[in-house]
C-alpha cells in the first residue's frame, strides 16, 4: 500500500479461485468512480497462429490444449467448423456421442466452480481448503461430481484432460456399449446430488444486484444447446453461424492482451454463460432440471449475475440427466468417423463452453492444411461486460474500505467464472484514490 500526493493505491497481487491471471484497477477521485478496467496481462498465446500450416488432422489435439477445464469446447467447435468447411455431416450416433462427452465437460466444470472457487465467498472464506475444514461434505459432494464428469469424459475422449479420441468426421475409437453403462450407476448418483446442489445454491444469500443484460446464447428447436444450434439473444436477435463476425466485434483496448467482444451494430457489451442460456432456453431444459430451475426459487429470465451459481447447478443437473438419457440409448456408431475428401474451403462454427458460446472459424486449402484460424472464447466475450458490471457495483461500495472493495469485486468477478488462460491469461487489483 503506498500514498503519495493525496492517492492512495493498493496493489492486490493475485485473485483467488479464478482460472488464470489478470489485474484490476479502480480509480477514485474526490469521492466518485473515474475509471474501472480488468488489465489482462498475460502475454497472448497465439494458438491461432499456431495453427496456421498445420493439417486438419492435428487441429483436434491443438485447439484441445487451450483449455484444460473445458478442452472439448475447443476441441468441438474446431472440429464442426472444418466439418463444415468440407460439408461433412456426421450421423446422429457421432453426433449423440460428442453431446455425452460435452456433458462430462460441464459437469466437472460446474461441479468444480460451484464447489471449489465459488460457495467459499457464501461462507466468508479464503478458500476451499478452508471450506472442506468447515462443511466437509459439501467439498466432498463436489469433488465426487468432478470425478464422475471426468470418468465420462475419460471413457469417451481416452482421457479426462485434453482427450485424444476427437477427429475430423468423428472419433478414431468409440467406447463399448458395456462401458457406457458400467457409469450409469454413478450417474445416477451425481443426478441426485446435482438436484442436492440447486437446493444448497438457492439457499444462498445472493447480493441484490440487476443489469441490463443482453443474453447471447445458442439455441436448438429440440434440445438445450451445447453443440449445435444458431445463435439468438434476449434483444431479438436470430441470425446463422455464418453471421457472428459481422454482429459481433472483437476490439483491441490498451490495457489488456485479450480482446473485448462488442455488438458491432452499437458497441455495447453482452452476456455469455449459463445464465443466459437458461434466460433464453429455459423451455429446452429436461424435465427434471426444469422443475430443479422452476423451484430454485430464481425468476427466469434473471438478471442478476450472482444468480449465475444457480444457473450451473440447474444444467449440473440436466447433464446427468442428459447423461443418462444418451447411455440407454447407446449404439456404437458404425463406422467410428467418415470419410472426406480434402478440399480448399473455409468454415465456422459454435457450441457452448462452460462459460458461454465459443466460436471457430478456418480456411484451409486443397492439402488440408490450415490457412487462417479465428477463436473467440467466451471469457474474452464477458470481458466488456465484467467492467461493465464492476461500474454499476462500485459507486454503491465507496464508503467500505479499499481491501472490502476489493473482495466485493472478487467475488463479483467470480460469477463470470473466467478462463482468462483461454482468452489471452487471482487477479492483481489497484486502487487509486485521489
């Protein structure tokens, strides 16, 4: 902490329970809020220029490393865009099968946030190691879920941590029949404890708080959305894949090595993220996370972020759910992948991280080798509107102390659940008062 010239700065190094790096500073003077911005100071980590020149067969393994919580987002989506680039439809067995391993995905993803970097802020503690000495079996209940996600996600993919079987038309291997079914006794499991977990999340105090939010998210005339659908948001719209890059805008600000996401038609900021998918798919939802969401006591469509916890819990449990349903109707699919004739195109696509929509777009030429690579991950389309958020919660929090205003940013942050790793790189926090 240093004072010079009537400025007070303090310097918080790290931010707790977030995935990555990055820096907060908020600038006070005489009283009122001037200035709020998340500095993202991480070098960028160019996986779009590594992909340049390689083969379409290697994209899968690649784009899979961005992320080690949510590889099969990357993974996806890369795969579905060059699928659509080469006009290749794989057959609803292939198709089943990638929406089972999405499922794995974001059970341990949610699981992981709700549990471990989220409910300590709800029992005024540093960390989940403190909260595992306090309320052991909520600590336990969430570790058992990660691991049932990742068991999935291992059996499908070959490994729970960037997996392997993914590829262009398919997979190199599908799993047997018998074991898929060997995890429905645990699935089982988890789908009860998921319901025991929207219960614990609504019994939660959340801090009044309400935005004007636009939600973007995917939607799908059959299903809740994760690897399929076009994109609509709470403000009317409805367009193609094809059509984000000319709606949305990726824009360069000084203060941070990540990109900000923009509607390009006025420059404002959106929603990506659990809540908005159940404020613009709550219909979609299965029946028993429908009723999980309609009991929770959260009026939908919501507009407060820290309901966004409950949000995770809800689609925690339409991935058992989901789960479940896929299993009893597995059949291997015959043949694991298809065909394809390598061609000079370029195509794009979308699914649903964790975190929000993540888009991929690709040129490649008559060799199958990439020409150009376009990502844009969900954290880095929240990013304008985290800001955004923090300036309609500051000005209401200036009388607390500066380490006060800090956690409540934290813990405001945290809501997003951010994978700054993905989009460039706690979070470093400076204020200054003058």
């Amino acid at each position: 902490m240093t004072a010079t010239n009537g400025t007070r700065t303090i310097r918080l190094e790290s931010m707790t329970r977030v995935e990555g790096e990055g820096g907060l500073r908020i600038e006070v003077r005489d009283g009122r809020l001037q200035d709020v911005r998340l500095d993202i100071y991480e070098p960028p980590r160019m996986f779009e220029a590594f992909l340049r020149g390689r083969s379409i067969r290697e994209v899968p393994d690649i784009t899979a490393r961005i992320c080690g919580i949510c590889p099969v987002a990357y993974q996806m989506s890369s795969v579905q865009a060059i699928e659509a680039a080469l006009e290749i439809t794989p057959g609803p067995g292939i198709q089943a099968l990638r929406r089972l391993l999405y499922c794995g995905e974001w059970m341990q993803s949610h699981a992981l946030h709700i549990y471990l970097l989220q409910a300590p802020d709800f029992f005024g503690m540093e960390s989940a190691v403190e909260l595992a000495g306090k309320q052991p079996d909520l600590v336990r209940r969430g570790l058992e879920l990660k691991k049932v996600g990742n068991a999935l996600m291992e059996t499908i993919g070959g490994r729970s941590v960037h997996p392997v079987s993914v590829c262009v038309g398919g997979f190199w291997k599908v799993p047997r029949r018998n074991e898929m079914l060997a995890l429905r006794g645990r699935l089982e499991w988890a789908l009860k404890a998921s319901l025991e977990t929207v219960k614990f999340v609504s019994s939660l105090p959340l801090p009044e708080f309400k935005a004007n939010y636009e939600c973007v998210a995917l939607s799908h005339p059959r299903e809740y959305p994760m690897n399929a659908g076009h994109i609509v948001s709470s403000a009317g719209l409805d367009i193609p894949l094809k059509e984000f890059e000319q709606v949305f805008l990726e824009m360069h600000v000084a203060h941070s090595t990540a990109l900000h996401s923009v509607r390009a038609e006025h420059g404002s900021s959106y929603l990506v993220g659990p809540l908005a998918r159940i404020n613009l798919n709550l219909n979609h939802l299965p029946p028993a996370a429908r009723q999980a969401a309609e009991e929770s006591g959260i009026a939908w469509p919501c507009s407060n972020p820290y309901a966004g916890i409950v949000a995770r819990a809800v689609e925690l449990v339409m991935t058992c759910e989901e789960s479940l349903r896929l299993i009893d109707a597995y059949e291997e699919p015959e043949p694991p992948s298809l065909p394809y004739t390598v061609r000079a195109a370029e195509g794009c696509a979308a699914t649903e991280a964790p975190r929000g929509l993540l888009y991929h777009r690709y040129r490649i030429n008559d060799q199958g080798i990439v020409q150009t690579a376009r990502i844009v991950p969900p954290t880095a389309q929240n990013y304008r509107r985290m800001e955004d958020d923090l300036r309609l919660l500051i000005p209401g929090i200036l009388e607390q102390t500066d380490a006060e205003i800090v956690d409540e940013c934290e813990r405001l942050v945290r809501n997003y659940d951010p994978c700054i790793s993905c989009s460039t790189h706690a979070l470093r926090a400076r204020i200054v008062r003058s």
